[in-house]
C-alpha cells in the first residue's frame, strides 16, 4: 500500500485543531447463513455469528473535508476508504487517499448483502489507492479515477473486492498485481414527473505488474449500464466485457487469473462478459422501508472449454430508524463460496447451490 498517499487524511484529522467537530459513527452486523450444500450447516440448523464492527470518522470545513472508515470483521480487520475531499465547485469534486473506482453503476450493481458477480472481480464498490475527480454539468456527469494501486500488497488478500493478486492455486502460481490503472465512468440523467433514469457508460485500463519477471501484462474492461427508478419500482441492467491479459511466463495458464478478496484467493476466468439484471420494489411505511428485490448476473467466460457461473438472489430488505436487514436467498451455479471455488472455470457438477441469510445491521 502507498502509505504516504493513505498518510494524508489521516494527518489532516491529527492536524484538526477541533477534535470535537469530528464525527463519529458506524455500524455493527451480525449474519445468520443456512447453506444447502453444507452437511453441517444443515445438521446444525445453520449460523448465527458475529458479522462485522465499522467505526467512520469525518469531518467538513466547508468546501473541503476528511473521511474514513475502518472495519473488524470476526476473523481480520481492513481500511475500507479514506480520502480527503475539496469541492472546487458547485460541479467539481476531487478526492485523494483510498478511493472508489469510477466504474459500472453508480447505485450498486445489486440490491442484496453478497452483491453481484461484478463485486468478485472488482467492478462492483471497488477502492484503491489513488485520486477521484467528478465533475457534472446539468445532466450529465463525468467521473475520472486513477489507482496507483490496490489498498493491500499483491499476497495480502484484504481487499474489500476482488483484485487481482499474487499466490498459488493447484500448479498455477500467479504473480501480479493491479497497478496505474485508470477508469473513466460518463453518466447521463433524465428526470420527469415520476421516473428517474441513470444511463451510463465505463472504461477501465490499467497495467498488471509481475514482480518476479518485472515484466507487465494489462487489464482492459468497458461496460454499458442504466438504472431506472419509476415510482418505487426499479431496474438495473449492465453488461460488461473485460480482459485480464497477464503477462505469459511459460508457466502459468493464461486462461485463469487469481484474484484476491475479503482473505480469500480464488481463479477466475481471465476474459469473459458479466450480464447483471435486477429489480426491485419499494414499500413506504409509517415507520420505514420495505424493498423486496431480485438480482441475477451471469459470468459468460471467452474460453470454450469453461462454463458459465450464475447468481440469483431473491429478497427484501427492512429499513428501520437506525436498524437495517437484509434477508436473502442465494441460489447459484459455478459460484465461488456458494458451493464452488471459482468463478467461469470448468464446473465440478452442474448442481445448483442455495444459501439463506439474514444479515442484521444497526448503525450509530
């Protein structure tokens, strides 16, 4: 990680000569998971564990500000952003520090707690190291992001989505690491009476470094992606087509790629297109929110010989004061941590995997 760059909103909290103005908040989440395909989740009639403790600290001095937010999870602990701030304007924003990739949706590409298949390889609330610039004029909006690289090292698989990381799967050993990668999201807005409709369009380019050969190889995705909200109605669709082109040592299979997330090392498909389609419903109550939702995305892989992996999720989520739940099911194919360790490569079985879970969140 680029400690310096990571350095400086931390410093400017340390430097804030009013301690008192920072504001402090967070949450806490604990998960229930019953998994079909798990003999002893099923004889023990599933987990009810401790899911995670964020602490967020911020501050604003008008036109420019600091924020961060910090997680504990029941096995590790992770920087998830933090980043300065300056408002330059009514229409420019720029950050520095740990920050988001401008890529993909802008809302999410899904509605429930596992996300979508974009999120396992790093096209879905991906941050890195590096600098945010968004400027929007009337309609349109105009995101620029440039990572110098990942939050965590190549072997250090604390990422908060999938990047693409160092180690060894079966006879593949993997030796890059996401660096200078640039993004480029361009969003257009039309609004009536009772509709809002987000159409956008994203680039991504960036090198893959081996440190081994001190040789690169290159990542290059696009993807087209629109958000309709219609009442409390909502649907989300996008395609995206990427490349993760490594560099070819003699050794590794350049079909595969490893890719490191949330501790975790798994292979994917090194070029393929995720198809992401998800709607949604939303009931107003008295007393809050009910969304019912479902998500479904599809990672269609280039090389014949790999099948495709497959994630629907159907569910609702309740929105209550300081509480929010979300309470899901998870049926997949070919999906890694549902049943499966991969994501586009050869299927062990064509059997389907169900998940249900519930995560339980209250913020303060």
């Amino acid at each position: 990680m680029n400690k310096k760059i990571l350095a400086l909103p931390l410093a400017l909290f340390l430097v804030s000569n009013t301690a008192s103005a920072v504001e402090v908040g967070g949450n806490v989440r604990v998960n229930y998971a019953w998994k079909d395909f798990s003999d002893s989740s099923k004889a023990t009639s599933g987990d009810l564990d401790f899911n995670m403790f964020a602490i967020k600290l911020s501050e604003d001095w008008e036109d420019y500000g600091v924020t961060a937010e910090y997680r504990f999870t029941d096995s590790y602990d992770y920087l998830k952003y933090a980043y300065a701030y300056w408002n330059a304007s009514d229409d420019l924003t720029f950050k520095l520090g740990v920050v988001e990739k401008a890529f993909g949706n802008k809302n999410f590409a899904s509605h429930n707690w596992w996300y979508s298949l974009n999120y396992y390889l790093g096209f879905e609330d991906d941050w890195g190291v590096g600098a945010n610039l968004s400027y929007k004029k009337g309609p349109w909006e105009t995101e620029f992001s440039f990572h110098q690289g990942a939050t965590y090292g190549a072997s250090d698989y604390r990422h908060y989505a999938g990047t693409v990381s160092s180690g060894t799967i079966g006879d593949n050993t993997y030796n890059n690491e996401e660096r200078n990668t640039f993004d480029l999201r361009q969003s257009y807005r039309l609004e009536g009476e009772n509709y809002q409709l987000l159409l956008g369009a994203s680039l991504e380019y960036g090198q893959l470094y081996n440190a081994i050969e001190n040789e690169s190889g290159d990542t290059f995705t696009w993807a087209a992606h629109g958000d309709l909200s219609m009442g409390e109605w909502g649907l989300q669709l996008q395609y995206l087509d990427y490349s993760f082109d490594q560099y070819d040592d003699g050794e590794v299979d350049t079909n595969k790629i490893g890719i490191g997330a949330v501790t975790g090392f798994y292979e994917v498909a090194s070029e393929g297109k995720i198809l992401t389609a998800n709607v949604s419903k939303k009931f107003p109550m008295s007393w809050g929110t009910i969304t019912l939702y479902n998500d479904y995305s599809v990672l269609q892989p280039d090389e014949a010989g790999f099948d495709d992996s497959i994630l629907n999720s159907t569910g609702f989520s309740v929105s209550y004061k300081q509480f929010f739940v979300y309470v899901d099911y998870y049926n997949a194919k070919n999906v890694l941590w549902l049943g499966g360790n991969s994501l586009g490569l050869e299927q062990a079985s064509g059997d389907w995997n169900g998940r249900f879970n519930i995560n339980m969140q209250y913020y303060f």
